[in-house]
C-alpha cells in the first residue's frame, strides 16, 4: 500500500510525558523515531537508527546530551553529528543521522519528518476553540489503532454512527442527528457545525455536569479536520438559563505506517476543572468510545486490505465534510510527489 | 498465487443446519458471503459487506428479513437493495449490495458465486448412488483444510495411499489395490471403479456390519470428481450371500481462498440406518480418516507454498483420473478468463 | 530478498550427532534437505521431497538403506533412485530425487548443495589452528539466527563491540583494541591477527587456566573468514614464564533462507582438556555471548527488512575485514549467477 500521508506535515509524536532523560522510540510515517529531553529540557528528535550497522540508538544510552550506540559506541551530538568512534582516532567529517524539527506545546510533542526546510513555513497547527488552554483542564492517553489514518479522519468527520455504535451518549428523544448546518473548507481544513435542539440530558451528561437529567438544553457540535494530523471536536450542552459546558476532543493521528495509526486522544472541559472525578469518568468513557470505534475500523481495514482490486465505496450525504478531508490530505500527498504541480501546469497550458 | 478455481459452478456454502435466524459469515471463493433465514424459511446469499464503508454486514443485526449495518445503520432488503439511510431523508435509487442464487438440499446449501445468469443452465449437482436419499441415513460436519481445493480432489481419487496412511482400513489379506477398472470421462466429471476380491472383514467393516470378522466378500469402490465442487465416492462390501453393504463419503469442497479449503463431509450409510451407534462410529472414524489427510495436504501446500518456481510432479499411473480432474477444472477457469475460448478458436481457423 | 549466499561451497549441514538411523531434515540454503546415517556409518543427503507429490521423505521411514515415502509409499535407494510405487509393477526409469554430496569429519556434516560436478574441485574447509584436532577438546550446540549470515560473519570479523555487548570479557586495563595488526586476503579468505598488551587476567580467563587473576599476559587474536561457511577465531593467552592457553571459537555458518542461519558453534581449548567442568564453564558462556550477539543481529535484521530502498551504511576503519569477506561472498554469488564473468570479459575487451 502506497504511504496516503504527507511527509510535510508536523504530527505529534509523542505526549510531553512520554518524553524524558530514557531513549524512546516510536515508528512515525514509517520512520523508527528516537525521543529525548537534554539537560535544558528541550527535546531532541533523531532517526533511530546508528549511521554504521543500522543498529536502533534507543537501544543504546545516553552520555550527557550525547547518545552512544550500543553496538559498536559510535557517539552522536544532539544534532546529530557522530563526534567519536572507539575503534579509531579520527571521526569521518560530516558523517551524522538525521535530526527532525520538534515543536513541544504540552502535552502534545510535534515532529516535522517532511522537507527540513519547509519546516518553518508551517508552523504546527493550532487547536481550534481552546485559546491555549485558558480555563480547560486536560486528560491524555495514547493509543495504536490497526487501520490507515484517513479511516480514522473520515469516522470522527461523520458522527451519524452514534445511533448505531454508541446509543448510549445520545441524548433522550433524539432520534436522527440533524443535516449539517454548514461545511466550511478552506485550503487545507474541513469544518462542519451541527444544532441539536433541546432535549433532556444522556446519563452521562447528567453525571459529568452535575445537572437533573431533566435539564433541557440544546447542543451546539463543531468538527474539524485541522490538517491530516489533527482532528478536533467541540461539544458544548448549552441548558436555558445556565452557562454552556464546552468540552473538546482533541485528537493527534499520526500513521505509524500505511496500516497502523498511534491516536493521541486528549479529552479537554471547561468546567468542574477542579473536580478530577469528572476528568477520570471523561476519560473512561471516552477511551471506551475510542476502542468501539477501534473495533470497527480495524475490521474495515482488514476487509479493504483483502480487496485485490479497489473498490468504490458508495458515498452518503453525511459523508461531505470526509470526502474533502479526503481530498485535501490526498492533494497534499501528491503535490509532494510532483503530480499535482505538474497537473495544474499542464492544465493552464 | 491466481484462484484455480471456476466462479462458474455451485458451491456448498453451508450446511442447513448452520444457516438460521443469526447472520452467519463464510469466505468462499475469496468473497465474504452472509447468509440467512428468511421468515419463509428461504435462504439469502449476499456479500458481507456495507456498501458504504466495506463494514461486515454479518456484524449488524436484522430487521425482519431487512438486515441493517452495525456501523451507520443502513438498511438492506434481501434482494441487497438498500432502502434505508437514517442520516438522510432519501435513498439513491438503484444502490444495492450482491446477492448469489441459493439452492438449498439438506443438508447442503449450494451457492452460485459466478455470472448470475449462467446460474440457471447449470443445475446443482446430484450426488451419484443417492438418489435422493432414500434408503440411506447420514451425518455431517465442517472443516477447514489449508490447503488448495485441487489437492483434495486428487487425493481422493487415489486411494493408493490408503496402504500408507490408512493401514487399518484396508481389509486382512489386500496387499495390493488392483488397477483401476475403468476411468470414466464426461465433458465435466471423472469417475473410476475397481474391485478387490474377496476377503475378510477389517475391523472397522465388521463393527459397522454385524458381520462376522471372517465373512468372506469382495468390495467394489467407485469415485467422481463430480464437479470442482463435489467428491463422492462408493464402498460397497458385498459378502456372499448377503445384501451389499454400502457407504458413501460425499465431500463438497469450497474454497475459502487459493490456499484454504472448507470441507463439507457428509457420511452416508444404506444400512443400519435407524442405529446412531453405527452413525457415531463412522463419523469419528472418519473425522480422524479426514484430519490425517488434512495433515498431509497441508504438509505438501506449505512445501508448494516455498517453491520460488513451480516445480513438475512425476505422476503414476495411479494418478489418471486425477489428471483428467485437474485438466477439467483448469479448463473451467481458462474459460471463464476467455482464454480457452479464444485457443479453441483460433486452432479452429 | 535475492540470496546473497553462492551455492557452490561446502557448509554445514549437521552435527555428527544429529545424524543417525532416524530420517533429519533442515532447510539448508532454502532446499529442505533430508540426513540419514546408512548401515555401513555414511551419511546420505537427499532432497526432502517425494517426486510424486511434494510430500517430505522424512516424514515417511527406513526399510534397510532405502527411504519409504509416508504418502503412496514410493521407495528410494540412498543414491536418490526411484526403485518401487506400490501402485503398479513397474517403475518409470531414470526417476530419482536430488542427493548431494557429503563429507563428515565430526562433529561436522559437511553437504554440497550446489553444482555436483564442482563439489571434488573444491575441498570442504580445513579448519585453521586445529590441526587435525590432536592436543583439542571441543563443545558443540546448534543455533538458528534470525539473520542473514552476512551480518553474523561481519559482526565476528570486528570485534569492536566487545567493549560495548560484552565488556565483562576484556581483560582489566585495556580500554580500547589495538588497530588490527594485519589483515591478509587470499582469494577466498579474509583473516586479521591483533596483539593486545599485557595485562591481568579477566574473570572468565581466572576461571578456566587456573591462573591468579594477578597474572600478566598479552593476548593474542586471530580471526579468519575462511569460507562462506566458516568463521573461525583463535584467542591465545599467553603470560610470561607460562605456556599460551589456546581457544578456538569455529562457526559454521547455514543459511537457512535468506533471513535465517543456523550457527554451529565449536568451542576447543588446548589445555585441561580432560576437565570437563572446563569445557562446561566455557559451553555456557559462549551460549551466553552468542544469544547476546544474535538479539543484536536479529534486531539489525527486522530493521533492514523495513528498507523499502536498501541504504548504505557507514564503513569504520575496523571493518576492514568485514568489507573484504563480503567482497568474496559476493564474487562467488555473482560468479555464478554469470554476472561476474561477463562483467571481467567485456573489461578485458
């Protein structure tokens, strides 16, 4: 299968935490990544393998900021310039394993694995509705899902499965989700918003928002396909004669390889930020969210990986918003391998 | 490694006893099949698979004879038409999912997967020596066999292995199975005969019979490669003096895959048929018959499975009607590809 | 992956005692190679694989010398002749199933497995420093690696990595190797010889000379590539006012496949060499270092089969040695395959 992924891109490659003074390793794009955190904090992204026997340097350790290979102690720089072979006086100049621009904004930890230079000419997206994190309080968990990252963009892009694969988050008397109130598209993003009007509250928002279940209120739902690295949803339950509680599932998909995607699911509330109740039920609730849905798309993918020939899927108007994220990633991914340049040419001639 | 196997031909999908109100799943030639009970009893055949995001419909659940996705929650009539889409107010017309012609004769349900218009000039086949059944009785079970449907059908037409394999099964005094009588040879099937004069009863024969172990009879035994599809073959033992004691293995072999077999094993008797002792008894003789061939030819498609080149067999005399079988069935195939036909042609010029 | 292993050349098949009246079978260069030990004590080596139908002769068992196959019970001789088909009375002439050159001198079964007619103008290997084994005690075991054997050949022509995998093996005091003294290439042999000077003794030597661990000693190491298929270093002890304690690590390397070799590993030692707690303390620790070595070779291994383009590695000075031998493999595999001969002619034009 053909990588369906932009290289120029930033994708999170690991949670703030994940990253320490240990050597830590994860497959981004294809690509084994090494992680760590110098003396000064800032952390350092460099290919995980050692320029002599392609031997993984996270399995090696660290000497100072410095990284020794642990199979022939080939010492390599932060930026990755090998600066000591054991066996030998001098150092071959020049010689050194690629390094990848970091962007750390917690909890999330940002990798360019594209083009070096056009590194700074994107700078890393920003997450919509949270205004850098002023007055939302976060959980994070890391999971691996065995399906193509774009299964993944196109689920959350449609939420009209929640009758099917979660009834149970439905608010009472809803029963059909209304048309999208507008797709918004702009040159590299797909937003969609959506009214659902008033109705009791579901068990657990009764649970989360500390409110009688009879508590009538209307929803207010926003989506975005942020670039193919982030998806965001905004879900605020807006009762009559109260303030609306926001909350936002933040979500970094970042293909480990055409097949496998790491999911960096950050659920985020603006209200009872104190109450570390809330937060665990959040994040319980939704991890079992994100597993159900898991479940469905790796047996997707593993059908689709069975088809010889592809085949069309037929499209449904709840689809809209999917179908362009689809597109964009997919002109993203060509115009890096000079098709879609040469496309756009040869059509103004 | 390319299917062998004609599309054009009926299959044994399940047997009756498998298909009911659940929504039973089976990969046969490559496709996931679903399978179900209507409310008239009547079997439907359809892909196993939504038309909108490839998930297993056989993961759903039914509405009536209706079957709905268990991902958006559409909606399919048992013709595979699709009525119903809850995220919108219309459906498209003319979207369906494939059904297969079903034809079902207990204990098996026959499936056409090929051209759907050529499923009604091929009947199903009939089982030869059955006649429909009366007079004998039968038991049945289900197994898959990783290895290519081909190698089943040869090795049941050559039963010279019986004196390796199956040393217990052959009756005291043989030393030697005479040459075939005959090898049959229509446009579509093979048959053989051959008789072994008379001797004792094997153990096995006297248990099932009643007989004593030192009944003198000959045993005539008859097989055909029916079709890709079906294998049967014909025991008789017929002690002087008495009636002829006869047993049938009809074995329908569906292939999952190039490399997997479904065997549909049927075992029946035209004696003793009222007593399940003698029913038990020749269903577990030959399960472990059946697994220790399964052992063999899976031993030998995992030694094919290594070869970088395709390697010639040497052949034996022994092995006739088993070329005859493969050629039909590789002609089946080159037809459908057009390529025999185009041969055929073009020597006719 | 394209064998990067010439079939023309000796490599070990077998233990001695792994051979013997029971039918052995090892995959030896992708060709599933069936061992057995004849009345009069001669090793047979014969394709693994029934003419008829695939199916493994040693799966099947010995009447006298010859082979009965488990399947129709074809018989062969040991010079691989197709002598009996039970099926019918007589036997096709000139059929017989591959055998192979064989050539024990234990503990090693040496097989040819490339062009018979080559097999006598190339002896199989002597072993350096062994001279005929007199004044030698020897330990063997057989291992399977998951790694091309190139990477283990290279891995043990550059013993850098000793001070990062097994630094509790370098005697006290010595911080880094010496430059290899020389390196010396004939045709078809690379070996390297290396002084190190005097220092105490490290545990393990303590251990197995009996010696205070006080005593200063040089050390001597030779190592030599002296086929494909053989690897053999020697490592001398020698302090001052004593005899030099000699020990020889010989390993014959078999690929198995290209990503899998199987290691026989010979340990010898030219003093106590009637202590078996010796050879014992020796057997382990060697086991110990080669499972070490293997995780290294095996994790470079998964890596490189990642490599959707292959990609250079970086060379060191220490790698000499290594460059040349896969120098010499290569040649060979080019030499005939036909590449390098033409390559030489058209530059000689």
């Amino acid at each position: 299968m053909r990588p369906n992924y932009p290289f120029n891109c930033w994708y999170v490659g690991a949670t703030t935490d994940e990253v320490g003074q240990e050597l830590f390793s994860r497959r981004l794009l294809g690509i084994h990544v090494m992680l760590y955190r110098l003396g000064s904090g800032d952390v350092v992204a460099m290919e995980d393998r050692c320029v002599h026997r392609a031997y993984p340097l996270s399995l090696g350790w660290r000497d100072g900021d410095r990284v020794v290979s642990g199979y022939h102690g080939l010492v390599y720089e932060p930026d990755g310039r090998l600066v000591h072979i054991p066996s030998q006086e001098n150092v071959p100049p020049g010689v050194r394993v690629r390094t990848y621009p970091v962007y750390e904004q917690a909890p999330f930890v940002w990798v360019w694995l594209g083009d070096p230079g056009a590194a700074t000419l994107r700078p890393p997206p920003r997450i919509p509705w949270y205004a850098e994190g002023q007055g939302w309080a976060d959980t994070i968990e890391v999971l691996r899902v065995e399906a193509n990252y774009l299964l993944l963009q196109e689920h959350y892009l449609d939420l009209t499965d929640v009758f099917v694969v979660h009834p149970e988050a439905v608010p009472p008397g809803v029963e059909r989700l209304p048309q999208l109130n507008e797709v918004e598209v702009s040159e590299r993003s797909v937003g969609y918003s959506r009214t659902v009007s008033s109705s009791g509250l579901a068990e657990w928002e009764a649970e989360i928002t500390g409110l009688a279940a009879t508590t009538a209120g209307t929803r207010r739902e926003e989506g975005m396909f942020v670039s193919p690295a982030l998806h965001v949803q905004h879900y605020a339950i807006e009762p009559e004669d109260d303030r609306a509680y926001g909350l936002l599932r933040i979500q970094g998909f970042t293909p480990e390889s055409p097949g496998v995607t790491h999911v960096f699911l950050r659920m985020a509330r603006n209200f009872a930020t104190d109450d570390d109740k809330v937060g665990d039920f959040l994040k319980t609730m939704f991890h079992d969210w994100a597993m159900r849905d898991a479940g469905v798309l790796e047996t997707i993918q593993r059908r689709l990986d069975e088809d010889i020939y592809p085949r069309r899927d037929i499209n449904v108007k709840a689809d809209r918003a999917a179908i362009r994220a689809r597109r964009i990633a997919m002109e993203m991914v060509d115009e890096e391998s000079g098709r879609f340049r040469l496309g756009k040419m040869l059509a103004a001639t």
